[in-house]
C-alpha cells in the first residue's frame, strides 16, 4: 500500500487549467468526507467514554455536554456490581483457550493435508471447506442438542469447542494454502538429518509459516472475542450468569440497567468493552488489518 | 516420505476431525432431518414431511417479513457500503491527484484508514448496546439532541416502524465501510501506475479515470464484496437482537430470519419448524452466492 512519493519529470494532462479546478472541487469535497467519516466513527466512542463519567441527570439531560464530575464511582459500579470485570476475565479465558486450540488443531489438519499424500485426503480436506458455505443458524439447534446430550451445555469446555470446530474450515483452508506454497527443500534437508514427522512439523514448518500463522491467529482471536450467537445459545440454564463472556454481559447490562436506571454505569460498561480493542487495535493496527482482509485478499 | 506416515497422519487428524464432525458436520446433517419432524424438545418428534416449509411460506407473517427484510438488506446493504468504501478508497489512494504525473492519496490518509478500520474490531453485540443510546429518542440521544437543538422533532429512530429497519441498516454500514476501504485500497495499490499516467496524458479527468481505469481493474476485489457483504444481509442477528425494540420489533419491523430461529427454538421450543428456518436461509445464502458468482464473472477484465 505504499504510495510512491518521489517526483516524476513528466507533466501531466494537455489542459492544466482545466484538470486543476476539477481537481480542487474534488479534493475540497472529498476532503469534507473523508474528516465527516472519521468524526462519525469517532463522535460516538468518545461520547461514550465522557457519558461513563455522568449522573443519571446529566445523562437524560442534553446528551452533548461534558460530566460535571469524574465520577469514577461508575466504573467502580460497572466493574464489580455489574460483573464486567468477571465478563471480561471469562472472554479472555474462553478465547485465549479457544484460539489456541483453534491454530493447533487447524494447523496440523492443514499441514497434513497441504503436504501429505494419502487415501481421503481430498474427502476431508472438502469436508472442511465446505463448513464455509453453510450459515451457523442452520446447526444452531441441532448444535444445541449434541452440546446438552454431551453434557457440555453451560460449560466453558462446550463453548471452547464449539469455538474451535466452526473455526476450523476457514483455519484449515487458509493454512492448507499456506503450507502447500512452502519450499520443499528444508523439510527434505531436515528428514535427511533424521527429523521425525512430529518434529519436523513442530520445529521446522511451523517457524516457517509463521506470518501466516499470526495472520489467522488475529483472525480467530477477533472473531471468537466478538462472538455473540454461541455464547448466547450455549451458556444459559442455572448459575450462567457466572460464566457469560463479555458481549453476553454487555448486551444483559442494557436491559438490567433500564431496571436499575444506572446509566452511568452502563456507559462505563461499554467504556470498558471497547477501550481496550481501542488500545489493541492502536498497537497493532497494521496486522489486524491485514489478519482480517486475509480471508478476502486471497 | 519415510516410515510411519499413516500413524503420523492419522493422530494429526484424528482430534480435528472428530471435534469438526461432532460440532458441525453433525448438526448440519441433523437440520435437514429435524426440519421435517414436529419435534418439540419432550417426545420424539414425528416425522411430517414439507409440513413445516409449508407453513413457513403460507402462514408466518414474522417469517415473511424477515424475508422482506433481507430483501432490503440484501441490496441496500452492499450498495450503500461499497459506494461510500470506493469513494474514500479513491480519496485515499488517488485523490491527492497528481504529483507530478504520480497518483497519491490525499494529506492524512494513513490515519483515516485507520480510523475508518477501527469499528471492525468492536463487537456488534455492543456496537448495539452503544447505538441504543445514539438513536434515543428524545433530546437525551446523541443525534436527538443535535436535531431538537435545531428546532426540530426529535425522530424516533428505533420506535418508528418505518425507519427502524433503516436505523440498523446504518450501523451494520457505519462498521463494515472500513473493512471494504482498505480491501479496496489493496486492490487499488495493485492497479499499476502507468495506467494512470497513459490516461492522464490522454487528458482524462478524475471522473472519467474512476470509471474507466480503477473501476474496470477492481472488479474482482468489488466481487469479493458483493459477495461478503451478500452473505452478511442474511445475518444481521446480533444486531438486531441487541438494538431493536422487543428483538424484532417494533412490530416486526426490523425482525430477520436468525432471530425468528433464535425465537423460535429457544423461547417456544418448536425446535422443527425453527430448524426449517434453517434449512430456508441455507437454501437462499446459497442461491445467493451461486447466482451472484455467475453474473458477476463474465464481466471482469483481462489484465
């Protein structure tokens, strides 16, 4: 995406009178939407952030003036009455286990398929990719079912597995391309000198699909910490409210918060959800982006 | 390969295939028989046959009206993201017009696109809960309190059947426009600058040289789009769960076919016919995406 910036010698278009004015109206109103977007996008979060420092007053009040008071009671509120904290620490827990599973698991269906030659490899490698074509809302009861009759229902272990397995087809078909375009060369280097399978692939291959690696990771690591529909099917019955992960808890806290009026609670909730993708996304925007085009550029 | 390949192969195998068959060739195998039977969750259900479709397309209003609304979804959604994303792709990567015969971006566009990108890490789940507050209906609202400062009414943004659908359809814009901006700008990187350079020596505005160079040369990535942002219009759940009025509401009129499956299943336990649901939008997600890849292929440019 680099854009080139060095001069070039020659001039451009016959009438530069011409091309210029064009070029002004253009570049004024696409300036005007390009800074209109960017506010749109940003007005609502920092809005956000200032309201999780408001009374209930000032909140029903007019909607664009600034807290009165850091009040940072509501944080307090949103992080221990509320759960948040709990929710937060269970999203963290449910996908840091869901997503390692995830690249191991789908690594080492990809690399077998990818560089092995073997009766069923093609059946196996369809049936994974064909799990992209089909919408989740079509397993969703059935899942429900297998899930309770497993005894898994309201369990963090059905829910990283669940996790896992609807992960896989796009892991196994992005990876199985990935390991297909490495050289042959080291892994014949490293058997000649005697590498196991297992050894080959763990200390070999994985080092060197590295980047494809982190780029699927980030993948995984956004899509399951934003998943929304499994939690909310498979963690409910007795004592779930424990166990919810954070948009679970986030989108309970709106209609509890109507009960208990605690908007300012609810706004520092929200506050807490979204500032630290803020913070992640900040650090490492350049490879969360190219993680999450991935799937299209390829 | 030397010895032991099949041991090797099969105990790499064997713990992804067994999760992926048990959580999702399973289920999905399951859906289409289930979707035949009455079953409710306490006896075995019967088996009855089209019943279930039968009622589904002649006596679900809910049903129909989540269809419509993927209808509008359907087209709105991809045409009203993939114009604003190719406008500021441009802006972003050819706007700063020609720097000496060179095309470049306009002053800042690193951080727009960063910027633009951001809503794409935050969850819908909570995207909806945010936009509950934006869209209030009174002055209490973010934009209610812009318009009622203007002498206006306050509009009823989620509680007005006939702009609720419209006010949920410019949230899942307001997150997807960045993702398709730096698609688009990948594709545009890739178109090579020569072509640029010939058309302006040709003397062709900015105008002409949107249509006629970086539009042609972008189909594909365009492709891509229409196709992702198709496959989005039959979601919508999780939005529409977190942000309309009673799910759904008000009075159906932002309801789609995931949530009448979620409804369906889970509130009234008629676990068949939501599972019919099912097997509908499966049918149509696919129709979608087969008939969308065929139109669209014939049209692209041989570079």
């Amino acid at each position: 995406m680099a854009i080139d910036t060095k001069p070039a010698s020659k001039s451009a278009a016959p009438s530069p009178e011409k091309t210029r004015r064009e070029v002004n109206i253009l570049a004024g109103f696409g300036h005007a939407f390009l800074a209109v977007w960017a506010l749109l996008i940003i007005a609502p979060l920092i809005w956000t952030f200032l309201a999780s420092f408001k009374s209930n007053e000032e909140i029903f009040g007019d909607a664009w003036t600034m807290p009165g008071a850091l009040r940072l009671d509501n944080w307090t509120r949103a992080w221990s009455e509320a759960h948040v904290g709990q929710y937060f620490l269970n999203s963290v827990f449910v996908v840091a286990l869901s997503t390692a599973g995830t690249m191991l698991l789908g690594a080492m269906a990809a690399y077998v398929l990818a560089r092995y030659s073997f009766w069923g490899n093609r059946i196996i490698y369809y049936l994974f990719v064909s799990g992209l074509a089909f919408p989740v809302f079509l397993a969703l009861v059935p899942l429900f079912f297998v899930v309770r009759n497993l005894g898994l229902l309201n369990s963090y272990l059905g829910l990283i597995l669940v996790y896992i397995a609807y992960s896989l087809p796009f892991t196994v078909f992005f990876l199985a391309a990935f390991f297909k375009s490495l050289p042959n060369s080291v892994a014949e280097a490293a058997t000649m000198d005697g590498a196991s399978h297992t050894r080959l692939f763990f200390q070999v291959m994985m080092p060197m699909a590295r980047s494809g690696l982190i780029s699927i990771t980030i993948f995984n690591v956004i899509g399951q910490w934003n998943q929304y529909l499994l939690p909310l099917a498979l963690l409910q019955g007795e004592g779930a409210e424990d166990k919810w992960v954070l948009t679970q808890g986030i989108a309970n806290i709106s209609t509890s918060a109507g009960f208990d009026a605690d908007w300012g609670g609810l706004f520092a909730a929200l506050t807490m959800a979204i500032l630290p993708m803020i913070v992640i996304y900040a650090i490492f925007q350049r490879q969360i982006q190219s993680g999450l085009t991935s799937g299209a550029v390829k | 390969m030397r010895h032991g390949k099949y041991p090797f192969v099969i105990g790499f195998l064997a713990a992804p295939v067994t999760i992926y068959v048990v959580f999702v060739i399973a289920p999905y195998a399951q859906a289409f028989y289930m979707a035949l039977t009455n079953w409710r969750g306490l006896s075995p259900g019967k088996f009855v046959g089209l019943e279930n479709f039968q009622r589904l397309f002649t006596n679900d209003d809910a049903f129909w009206k989540a269809l419509q609304h993927h209808g509008i979804l359907l087209l709105a959604l991809p045409l009203i993201t993939i114009i604003i994303a190719l406008f500021l792709a441009f802006m972003l990567n050819v706007g700063g017009g020609s720097q000496k015969g060179i095309m470049t971006g306009v002053w800042g566009s690193k951080f727009y696109r960063v910027v633009f990108f951001l809503p794409q890490v935050l969850a819908v789940a909570i995207l909806g809960v945010l936009f509950q507050a934006i869209y209030r209906p009174d002055g209490s609202g973010m934009i209610n309190s812009l318009i009622t400062k203007a002498g206006l009414e306050p509009i009823g943004f989620l509680i007005e059947p006939k702009i609720a659908l419209w006010s949920i359809i410019a949230v899942l814009v307001w997150q997807a426009v960045g993702f398709y901006v730096v698609l688009f700008s990948a594709g545009m990187s890739n178109i090579p600058k020569d072509i640029y350079e010939a058309a302006m020596l040709d003397g062709a505005t900015r105008m002409s040289m949107f249509f006629r160079v970086t539009l042609p040369l972008l189909w594909d990535t365009l492709q891509v789009a229409w196709v992702y942002l198709g496959i989005a219009a039959f979601d919508a759940f999780a939005i529409v769960q977190t942000l309309s009025v009673d799910q759904g509401g008000p009075d159906g009129s932002t309801t789609v076919i995931g949530m009448e499956i979620y409804r369906n299943a889970f509130t009234y336990s008629k676990y068949g016919y939501a599972s019919a649901m099912g097997v509908a939008l499966f049918f149509l997600t696919i129709t979608f995406a087969a008939l969308s890849l065929r139109v669209s292929r014939r049209e692209s440019v041989e570079m």
